[in-house]
C-alpha cells in the first residue's frame, strides 16, 4: 500500500507577486494579461477569490467582478526558479516526485530517504521548510493514491494538511459531493446529477456498463474512484507531450459567435501556458465535444513552431470552421499543441511493487 503526497502551493503565483511587493498584501491581486489585451487569469489571490474570481477566467469579466482588481503581468522565470527550489526540498525525502504544473507535484514516501514511517510527518516538514526557505504557504493532501491525495489536498486550504487513512477511504469519497471530484467537471457533474446521482456513494451504485453508456471510456475512471481506487504511479521522469487548455460550458453553446469568442480565450490561455513552459508546438489539435456528448478533433501540423496567440487563434478557428455544426450544440472546445520544441525523450522510472499490509500515516 502506497503512501502519496499531494503538495499544491496556495495561489501561488499571486502570493509570490504579493510577498515580493508589499503594498499588493490584503488586496484583490490577479496575476495575467490585462482586460484591454484579451487576457486571461492565470492566478487569483485569496482576496479576489472572494469576488468569484479564478483562473482561466478572461480578464474583462474578472474585472468587471472587482472594479478595484490589480493586474500584475506574470514572471514565469521568478516562478520557476521558487518551483525548483521547493522541488529541492522534495528530493530531501525521496527522488519518486511528479511535477504536474509550477506549484504542485505527487510525492511517494512509502520507502523515503530518511526513513520516517509517516508521510503525514513527511508532508508537515516539508510545508515547514517551504514557508521557511520562500515565505510561502503550501496545502498537502496524504493518503493511499493519487486520487485520494489529491481530493484531501483540496479540503483544507489555504496552508492545510489533511490525511486520509485507508480505512476511511471509502466513507470519504461516499459522503463526497459529485462535484467536488477530481476529474468530474460541471458539465459532468450536472449530467450526474439529471442521472440522479449526487455523492460518491450514488455514484458507487451504478455499474460500470451504465456509467461506460452514459460517459464513454471516462465511465472506468468514474467506476474506479467511486470505490477509492487508483493504480496510477508517481512517475517522476514523465515527458510532456503537449500543452493544451478546454472549457466545458455550463449551458450548451448554439451560437456561433460565442463559440468563437470562447474559442479565443482558450488560445490565449494556451499561449500563457506555453510562455510559461518556455516552450512552443508545431501541431494544433481542436477538441470539439457536442451536447449529444459525441466527440471529434480536428488537427493542423506547421513546418515550424508556433507560440503566439494570433497563430494559435488563427489556425483553431480554421479547424473549427471546417466542421459541420449541423445546428448541432456545443459543450466543450478544447485547444492543444503538441511536437513541443523543447520535449525530451525520457525513460519513466516505475514504481516498486509493495505487499499488502499495516501501513501508517
């Protein structure tokens, strides 16, 4: 049985924007592009948070919440530098670490360097070091898997720790709202929801021939986590093969302006994650996703690389009006670059396998 961290820093872009300047402190802070340049949110402090503000919001509607809103421009290069110093801080405890993004990562301590049989003990001195060494706060989640680390990462923010044990793993995920799963957006969840099911415990209930009807080949992920199970590793030398970002609409888009204003706002935030990453993609993949929940992609291959927002615009919006709508709705648009420049083959390094037994948190 596994012992998985999740550590995510707490807003982290915006904190490190508000440690850095002190008269940003208390107030409502976006870091991303302003509302006069398409912009997008890429982090929001606690303060904006309250005004309903979150990443990947376009800018204009976050200003709009918070007429008094600071726009801060992003500085990925200060990020990443804080970003692999608290990844030095991980290595203290054990080489197995998955980055996901800047400011969160898995961790498996179930052998770690120091041999501390804990993991709940691993992840407090690891938020200690961290505030110590950059004066920023993080949130960690600890239990069994992946999916249950993550989900208990969630429950206690900012600067929280909280652990799921593994003989409370089931109870946790069946008194679970749907939408709070990790994986389960608010499209999903409101189609959940038509289906009558609410909770974890609603969602364990239907078998997976029922859950594989209604959401595809996303019904085994769904069937899995209703019962707390995850076999996923913590791979630590995982290559990144594309950057991308998608919207699922809370309403079923038919117009098709507004799907080509959303379809905008995608692309500028696929560029900020590309400006973030350093890196730039020669293939433009489209993700279209229908109400009837019926899938198709379209994809673009360039002789170089692109970067810019007005390429990734330029060609997203030619894909897409190179498909038949057929007054047909839309729920989901999604953009992705692939063939990354800067993407280096790696081995992935997997995991022991570990016997069952009495494992402590």
């Amino acid at each position: 049985m596994r012992k998985i961290i999740h550590l995510d820093m707490d807003a982290f872009y915006a904190s490190v924007e508000q440690r850095d300047n002190p008269s940003y402190r208390g107030k409502p802070l976006v870091v991303g592009g302003s509302p006069n340049q398409r912009g997008v949110v890429a982090a929001a402090s606690y303060e904006a948070r309250k005004f309903g503000i979150h990443s990947a919001m376009p800018s204009v509607v976050a200003m709009a919440r918070c007429p008094e809103l600071i726009f801060v421009r992003p500085r990925f290069d200060v990020y990443r530098e804080i970003s692999t110093s608290i990844h030095t801080i991980f290595k203290r405890y054990t080489d197995l670490v998955e980055g996901i993004a800047l400011d969160e990562a898995y961790l498996d301590v179930t052998e770690n360097k120091q041999n501390i049989p804990y993991a709940s003990t691993i992840a407090r001195h690891i938020k200690t070091a961290i505030f110590q060494e950059t004066k920023l706060t993080a949130t960690a989640g600890v239990s069994i898997n992946k999916f249950l680390a993550k989900m208990a990462s969630g429950q206690n923010k900012p600067n929280g720790l909280t652990v799921i044990l593994p003989e409370g793993a089931i109870a946790f995920v069946e008194q679970l709202p749907i939408e709070k799963f990790h994986g389960i957006g608010s499209v999903t969840a409101a189609k959940m929801h038509s289906l009558g099911i609410h909770t974890g415990a609603e969602l364990k209930e239907r078998a997976l021939a029922e859950l594989t009807h209604h959401f595809g080949k996303a019904g085994h992920y769904y069937y899995k986590i209703a019962r707390a199970e995850d076999d996923r590793s913590v791979e630590p030398n995982r290559v990144r093969k594309s950057i991308g970002a998608e919207t699922s609409f809370a309403q079923d888009l038919s117009n098709v302006g507004q799907m080509l204003l959303e379809l905008e706002q995608i692309a500028s935030f696929v560029e900020q994650r590309l400006k973030q990453h350093e890196t730039r993609g020669r293939t433009l993949t489209l993700k279209v996703k229908f109400s009837d929940y019926r899938q198709l992609t379209r994809s673009k291959t360039m002789l170089a690389p692109i970067s810019e927002l007005d390429m990734i615009f330029e060609i997203a919006k030619a894909l897409f009006e190179s498909i038949d709508l057929e007054n047909r709705s839309i729920r989901l648009l999604g953009i992705s670059l692939s063939n990354l420049d800067n993407a280096k083959q790696s081995q992935v390094i997997q995991l022991p396998l570990f016997k069952n037994g009495s494992t402590t948190f």
